[in-house]
C-alpha cells in the first residue's frame, strides 16, 4: 500500500477554536484544541476509520477535510494540492471530488425543498456536470442508485423514514461523482435493522464508483466492519493507527485497549469469559488538556514521563522487527500488545 | 410593546431555536420513539401545505381568516356595503339618532353622529385607513426587519454587533412615545405618513426574531451540505436559510398587524394620527368621546369593529403559529 | 394500610406485571397503535431487557407505567398494570402517585434535561427526602451526600450544592440514578440510560447500575436498541416489534438460537468486533408506520420465512419446546414458523 500514491494526505492538521470574551471588544482568553498534530493518509478506493469519543476532534477533522473549517495550521493535500488555503472557484472545483455524508438524516436534508431540488442542487451550483435537460433524469438515476423509487423525487423530507433521508444524502454527496467521501457518523442516527442496510449500500457503491471513505464512527463493530484502516483519536490526537486487525487484534495503546474492551458485545458468553478495562473519570477539557501524553490521567500505566514528554505516533521501536500485527503507529511510551476482543 | 407580542416572539424564537438542540441529543443517541412513521410517501406534502391541511379543520383560524376576508372586502370596495357617502350629513334630521338595530346594513342602522352622519357608513369607509396601515407596515417591517435581522445572523462578526446595537437603540424607544413624537412634527398626516413612522419604529422585533432563526438555521446540517457543495452565499441565504426562517417571522408579523391596527387607532384617538377629512376608527372614537353620556353608539360600535379585528389578526396569527410548530409535527 | 404491608412479599405474585396493555395516539393519519397487547412482568433482583427499534413501542410501555404518558394525545385502550397484584390503572390518582413516586423510579436517556437546570443538585437530590419523608432541610442534604457517595461521584461533600450543567455527562446520568434510587423503590425502569454516553463512560454506568439493582435486590426493566448492552447485563429479553412483543427468552438463549425470525435478522445485521466478517445481512424494507401496521404478522412484508398463513393470522406468542417437545423454560415466540426459526 505504501508504494501508491496517497489521494488525501493530512500533515500536522491543528485546529483551535479561540475562546472569547467580551461582545463588541472581544479577547482571547483561551483555546479549545479540537485538533492537535494529525496527520494521515487516504489511498484511492480505501476506508480509514476514524474512532474517537464525543469531544475527541473527529467530527471537526470531518469539517476540516470538507472546508468548512480553515484550519489553524498543517495541510491537507488532495492529489498533491493543498485545499485547505483555496477559495472561490479553485476550492468550487475541487468540492466536487470530496463530498460528505452527515450523521443527522433529520437536520441534513433541507426541509423546504423536495427530493429532486436536494439531489439536483449539486447540477446548479455545477452546471458543467450536468446540461440542464439532463438533471432529471440524472436524479431518478440517483434514486434508483441508492435504493429509493425514483417516482419519490417530488416527495419532501419529513415524508420519509431515517434509513431513507441517509439514502436521499447519499445521493446527493453521489450526485458530482466525487472521488471522496467523508462520512460523520452516517448510520449512528439510524435503528438498527436498518444500519446495516445502508453500510452494506456504502459498501456497494464503494466498489461500484471506486469511492475513497473516511468513515468517522463512535461505534467500533461497524468501524471494523466497514474500514481497511483505522486511527483511534482522543482529545484532539491520533493515539493509534493502523490496519483493522492491527487495531483490533493487537491494539498497542492502552487507549484503544480500553475503548475496545468497554464495547458491549452481543453475545452474553463473552461477558463472564471477557477482560474488561474499565477506565476511571471523565475525559478532560479540550480547552484545558493534560501535558505531555493527553491520556495519562484516566491510564493505569502513567509514570512521571507521561507528564512531560508528548508520545508521538510512530511504530514502537522494540516492534519494529516484529512481522506480526504490533508493528504499527501507536503513541504510547509503553506500548504494549494485549487482546482484549477475543474471549 | 403590547405584552402579547413580546411572549409571542419569545414561543417564536424557541421554536426555531429547536434544532440546535435537537443534533445534541442525537449527538451518539438514537432518534426520538415516535419519530419512526414507516414508508409515509402518499402525495407530495410541503410543510406549507401540511400547515394548511391543519388550518383548513381549525375554527379559530376559520372564523378569523373569515372575518379578516370580509375587512379587506370592505376596504376595497366600501361601496358595496353602503350606499351612502361616509361624509354626507344633514344635522337637521340625524344629529346623533339612536341606531335602528333591526334595519340591517340600512345608513340608520348602528346610527347617526353629531355631524349627522352615518355611523355604519363611516364604519364601513374607515375600515380602510386601518388595514391599509396594519398591512403595510408590517409589509415594511417585514422586509427592513428581515434584512437588518438576516445579514446580522448570518454573517455575524463586527456587522451583527452594529446592526444589533442599532436594533437594540430603536428596541428602547418606547413605540407609542416614539410614534407620537415623529408624528407631531408633521402638519398634515396622511396614510403615508403614519405607516413610515410605525414602521420606522417597529422593524426592530421582526429584525430580533430573524436573526435568532437565522443563527440556528446557518448551524444546521442542511447549510453545510449546501456549503460543501459550492454553494455561493446568495444561493444559501435565499434557498436554505429564508424559507426556513420565514415561518416564525411570519406568524410575529401577523400578530404583530393587529398591533398596528391598535397604534393606529390610538394615535388617530389623541389626535396624532390620520388628519381630516380621512376616516378613521381611531379617528372617529375621539370625536365620539364627548357625546359619550348622551350617544354612546357612536363610541360603541366603531369601537366594538376595532376590537372584533384585531382580535381576528392575532386569533390568526396564533392558528398558524401552531400550524408551523415543528414540536406538533 | 402501612408501609410495611404493602412492602411485603405475596408469594407466586410477580412484582410488577404488565397485562395485555393497549396504547393509541392520535395523529393526522388515524390512530397510531404504539402497544398493542403488551405482557411482561418483573421480579425483584431480575433485568428485565425490553428491546426494540423505535416505534416498538418500548418506551411508550414504561411511560404508561410511570403515568408521564402524554394524554392526550396518548389514550390506554386496554389492559392492566399490576404492582405486586394490584391494578395501577384502577387505583385512585393519590394511591397510584404513591407507588409512582416510591416503589417505581425511572432514570431517562437524557439527565441534561431530565435535571432541572437552575437547582442545585443536592437539592433536587434532597427534595425527594423532603417531600416524600418530610425531612428537615439539613438531613435531606446529608442524605444527598451519601446518595452521591453510592453512585461514586468523586468529593461528592464539595460537590453536593453543584449546578446539573457543571457535571459531565457520566456523572449526570449517575445523578439521575442517585434520584431513582432515592427512595429506595421496587423497580427502576430505565429508559436508553447509557446511549447518550461514550463508550468508556457507558461501560461505567451500566456496571454502577448493575451492581447497585444486586445490592438493593431491586426489578430493573431495561429499555433499549443496544444488543450489546442487553447481553451485558440482562437476565431475560422480551423483543418488541411493531407495539408487541415477539419473542421472550433468556438472555443466553436467545443469543444462542432466537426464535423469531426478527431476532434472528437482527443478531445477524450487527457486525462484530472480534472479526471482521463480510457483507452484512441486513433485514429488507423499513418498520411499519403505526397508522398501517400491516394484516397478520406485523414482520410479514420484511420476513423472508414469511407464507400465505402470515398474511391472514396474527400469530400468537406461543411457547418454544425443545426439538424432542421437552421445555424450554420462558420461552415464547410470536412466529407461526418458531420452530422452523430456532431448530433448523
């Protein structure tokens, strides 16, 4: 995978929103660090995962790669080019290649505008990728793409369920052909007979236009399910990365192994059989963080230089030789291999 | 500020205020139990016409959207209701005769004033003054208010700290006072001039109610779909935050219209208001003021109009306030 | 009658037990039927998991027991709700308050909104001391710190005259368990308490709450989506589709070999996180809108067991015996093809 050109590469991605006081003379008083120091790569035609707690920064990473946000510093390049200082048409062009999926289907969708307008909308603020005779039909197409009677299109929102406004904002991220998606919580919004119905969807039309995902999920069974490569983030901070079974079969970081290890399974013999971690405490202020590694206040593992020197996320240098799952990114002073999926 | 209108903006902005609140919930969570409603699709329902179908089974919003169609009727075509000029009196034979309250729609019915005039008649003619105030200020607040308050929602910074300092010192003036004191320095006061110095003074609640919904309306998912697609910022503020926002501000506006209705009346009844020869209900209940021991039909009846229509407009405003409320939906 | 009295234990009597229970809700399209013909009952140290996507009709259930269903537009149309024997719904409103407020707590998914946001916590902690023990203002404090200690918030003394908003997320939602278990009740029905919650956070509460039901031999009725959550902690399962309920089983079995072809859709959609496993099953179409529930089974159009007879007849929930005809022991399943479903 390492010989191939990367699609999207992140560099040292920060984002800090200032804290402020004051009405017509306002001050800084502080920052929240939603993002601090992330850098990835995203390969054509791959899932990376993104898993983290509420608080932890996926969802501006999400907005970040969307250019919703600018971010403090660091670059994201697409193809090379750094999207992330483009603006007007430049930025125009380049919207069309990277397209999202929101988590909400209920606040997603325009509630004023009916099916047709929401998915046609891409056509008009893009006329070159559709002639105007054309757009209707292209939005049927769309509907019948992603599992809808196109017969629906001058239907509203409210008139559908959650699984089938997820699948009208799928096709309207589909609508411009983008070559990349990024999907914030896409299916955590949805019941669960129908979650699966539209993972297996995205799955589907990921092979069939060669889509590029960066899938952000709290819920690490679909991440699992979903991605070929996963980056665990707490507080603002990548603290683990790599492929799915590296993650899960041979999580380093003692983050992700208690995360991994508080996931209720579905299956009650794991519960007697199973090790579980459970941490201590809350996660702490973005705005205020710990020192050095972020995580060493809820970790049983901290020790003084936890405090002072900030871990960075590289292959541990003691598994560097090992040619089994351990031998990836991990930001942890100790890293450790312990399974605790397995019963 | 009558108090009606000030909780009324208050129920308005929090209900537009809900959908922040609403991704918060859901932040992680499982929608709400009764959300789930199945494959719906029948025909093509907007939230507009859902809002109608509601409206069409309500008495309350039937029975003022009926009489409020028979006051425009009248302030169109006055003469279709009376046969006689608003103007014409002959004091010898109708100094303020007691009405005939059997002879209906008849010059004689409610009675004559001390002009000889009739009563009904001027009713019928001043019906005009009031609803073309009531509804063109609120037009005008409309638009002035819904401008001031969309620029500053949506593109907040430095624009939004002075357009809602502006909004704050025009809130502070005291609005019959204000009123009153712009109206005296003009000589002759016409229709004109007295909707431009209402609606001078009353953009400021519409400009308030706007801007709450057009902050919570920039922070939702749909804008940021619109903004990641390339949408430019007209498209956003007339395709997705207007349609949007205008539901609330519509409902203060048309409770607000009775208001001005009432300002209208009252400062034509100090005297401040329209001046001769316009009629006016306002106008005429202060001239009724002095016969009120010996004719109180002429204080009475244009009285009695004056309340039973801005009673309509605000029964009206609070049906399709409840027809639009996402909370019932 | 005492207190004593009613505490007492009345053999071979359930603890709480909802019969047949019938809810509608009026809407513009008709009425909605929510729950229709409900029956479970609870026993003192048992989990009761009630499961179901939304519009189950789980939580409309438990808000008929707690008596916060909204009415209108709410409407029971039938049924009982019996605590230990006695029907709630034809008691008077004081008698029926009284067993609301003390022998039945809920705790909610949302604490942020369930607290109320400009009262102290130790005072919305002490007010139910006052209230319903008559308590003098300085022991409902006292009470409420040691309630605080028990569901392990950290220098709970320093934080007792706290405000519900400077509290994480976690530790709100321990506070609302404080308040359920208050009073010491019966039952505690808790509705989604840890979906709002991270991970980390939910594995914290769910242990706090089950050891507590162990400690106070309290019925616990737990209201959920999360098949996860339910094989933590549960003893036995009644899975709701459509406003009834289509299977009961214990949790062990029901993992193992559900009986219903709902349940099986289910456990076989969610992916694991022990392997990674290929295309998802994922059951077809969408749950049925409440104003149409369709004719005879309500799962026939999305069952892929489903034959002429699902159409016609609505299936009852019947008991599951082994292959040989031997006893399961508390099993039910609403298929007219159970046994096709669990044996093969």
């Amino acid at each position: 995978m390492a010989d191939r050109e990367p699609i999207l590469e992140v560099a040292n991605l920060v984002k800090h929103f200032p804290l402020t006081q004051g009405i017509l003379f306002k001050r800084q008083i502080g920052a929240v660090k939603a993002v601090d120091d992330v850098s990835f790569e995203l390969y054509q035609g791959e899932t990376l995962g993104i898993v983290g707690e509420s608080g932890c920064g996926k969802s501006t990473v999400a907005k970040l790669l969307m250019n919703l946000e600018q971010p403090t510093s660091g670059t994201i390049k697409y193809k090379g080019e750094d999207i992330s200082k483009l603006s007007g048409r430049a930025l125009r062009a380049v919207r069309r290649n990277i397209q999202m999926v929101f988590q909400d289907p209920y606040t997603s969708l325009n509630p004023r505008m009916t099916v047709g307008d929401i998915i046609g909308e891409p056509f008009e603020i893009h006329p070159d990728v559709a002639p105007k005779g054309d757009r209707r039909k292209k939005v049927r197409e769309l509907l019948d793409v992603v599992g809808l009677n196109p017969e629906y299109i001058n239907r509203y929102p409210h008139q559908f369920s959650g699984g089938q406004r997820q699948r009208i904002g799928i096709a309207r991220g589909l609508a411009l052909n983008p070559e990349i998606i990024i999907c914030d919580e896409p299916v955590s919004a949805l019941d669960v007979s129908v979650q699966a119905q539209v993972i297996n969807l995205m799955e589907r039309l990921q092979d069939e236009f060669d889509l590029s995902y960066v899938f952000i999920a709290h819920d690490l069974s679909i991440v699992r399910h979903i991605s070929d490569r996963v980056g665990v983030m707490y507080l603002g901070k990548l603290a683990e990365l790599g492929t799915d079974g590296e993650i899960y079969d041979h999580p380093t970081h003692p983050y992700t192994q208690a995360l991994l290890s508080a996931v209720p399974q579905p299956d009650p013999e794991v519960r007697e059989s199973r090790e579980r971690i459970i941490l201590t405490g809350d996660v702490p202020s973005p705005a205020n963080p710990p020192s050095g590694c972020r995580f060493r206040t809820r970790c049983w593992k901290a020790e003084d230089r936890c405090a002072q020197e900030v871990p960075v996320l590289a292959i541990p240098e003691r598994f560097a030789k090992d040619k089994g799952g351990v031998a990836h990114p991990s930001a942890c002073h100790f890293a450790e291999e312990r399974d605790v999926v397995h019963a | 500020m009558p108090e009606a209108e000030a909780t009324n903006v208050n129920k308005a902005v929090r209900a537009t205020g809900a959908p922040e609140s609403d991704v918060a919930v859901t932040e992680g969570g499982q929608p709400a139990e009764m959300a789930a409603s199945g494959p719906v699709p029948g025909k093509p329902r907007s939230l507009w016409s859902d809002a109608w179908h509601d409206l069409r089974r309500k008495p309350s919003f039937l029975i003022s959207a009926g009489i409020i169609l028979v006051l425009l009727v009248m302030a169109a075509w006055p003469g279709l209701f009376t046969s006689v000029s608003p103007r014409s009196g002959d004091l010898t034979t109708s100094y303020l005769q007691k009405p005939e309250l059997t002879h209906f729609f008849q010059p004689e019915w409610l009675g004559y004033n001390q002009q000889g005039q009739s009563i009904y008649a001027r009713m019928i003619y001043g019906t005009r003054a009031s609803i073309v105030i009531g509804v063109s200020v609120t037009a005008l607040v409309l638009v002035l208010g819904s401008i001031v308050g969309m620029l500053a929602g949506y593109f907040g910074g430095w624009l939004d700290a002075l357009l809602s300092r502006i909004t704050d010192t025009f809130m502070g003036i005291p609005f019959m006072l204000g009123a009153m004191v712009v109206l005296v320095s003009f000589d002759t006061r016409t229709t004109w001039t007295v909707t431009m110095a209402l609606a001078f003074l009353g953009w400021t609640t519409i400009a308030r109610v706007m801007r709450g919904s057009v902050i919570a309306i920039k922070q939702s998912d749909y804008v940021m779909a619109a903004r990641s697609l390339g949408a430019g910022t007209g498209r956003i503020l007339l395709r997705h935050v207007l349609p949007n926002a205008a539901a609330p501000v519509i409902v203060v506006a048309m409770i607000a219209l009775g208001g001005y209705i009432t300002a209208e009346a009252v400062l034509s009844f100090l005297g401040i208001g329209l001046s001769d020869p316009a009629i006016s209900w306002g106008g005429d209940i202060n001239r009724a003021q002095d016969q009120i021991r010996v004719a109180p039909h002429v204080l009475l009846y244009p009285s009695i109009l004056l309340s039973i229509t801005i009673l309509s407009f605000l029964m009206l405003g609070d049906a399709v306030r409840d027809a639009l409320d996402p909370k019932l939906r | 009658m005492s207190i004593e009295m009613t505490k007492a234990e009345v053999p071979g009597v359930p603890l709480l037990e909802v019969r047949d229970l019938h809810v509608e809700f009026h809407t513009r399209d008709g009425a909605a039927k929510a729950v229709n013909g409900v029956s479970y009952t609870v026993d003192a140290g048992e989990t009761l998991a009630v499961l179901g996507e939304s519009g189950s009709g789980k939580s409309v259930t438990a808000q008929t027991i707690m008596g916060i269903l909204d009415m209108p537009p709410g409407r029971i149309t039938g049924g009982e709700i019996l605590f230990r024997g006695e029907d709630m719904l034809k008691m008077s409103e004081e008698e029926r308050q009284r067993i609301r407020g003390d022998k039945i707590a809920m705790i909610f998914q949302d604490a942020l909104s369930a607290l109320n946001p400009v009262l102290s916590v130790g005072y919305q902690l002490g007010e139910m001391f006052r209230v319903h023990r008559g308590m003098s203002r300085k022991d409902a404090k006292a009470k409420a710190v040691e309630l605080m200690d028990r569901v392990r918030i950290p220098a709970a003394k320093e934080r007792v005259n706290d405000y519900p908003h400077q509290f994480s997320g976690g530790m709100r939602q321990r506070i609302m368990i404080a308040m359920a278990l208050a009073l010491e009740p019966d039952v505690i029905i808790a509705d989604e308490p840890t979906t709002a919650l991270d991970v980390t956070v939910q594995a914290q509460v769910m242990d706090l709450l089950a050891e507590l039901q162990r400690d106070f031999e309290m019925g616990l009725i737990l209201i959920t989506h999360d098949l996860g959550v339910v094989a933590d902690v549960a003893d036995k399962i009644a899975v709701m589709y459509a406003g009834r309920i289509v299977e009961n089983a214990p949790v062990h079995e029901l993992y193992k070999r559900p009986a219903h072809p709902y349940t099986k859709g289910l456990l076989e959609s969610i992916p694991r996180l022990d392997h990674k496993g290929k295309e998802l099953y994922a059951i077809q179409g969408l749950p049925p809108s409440l104003t149409a529930i369709p004719q005879g089974c309500a799962f026939n159009p999305r069952c892929p067991m489903a034959q002429d007879v699902c159409f016609t007849d609505t299936p009852p929930l019947a008991e599951v015996l082994e292959q040989d005809g031997g006893p399961i022991g508390g099993r039910a399943s609403a298929c007219h093809f159970w046994k096709e479903t669990i044996h093969g």
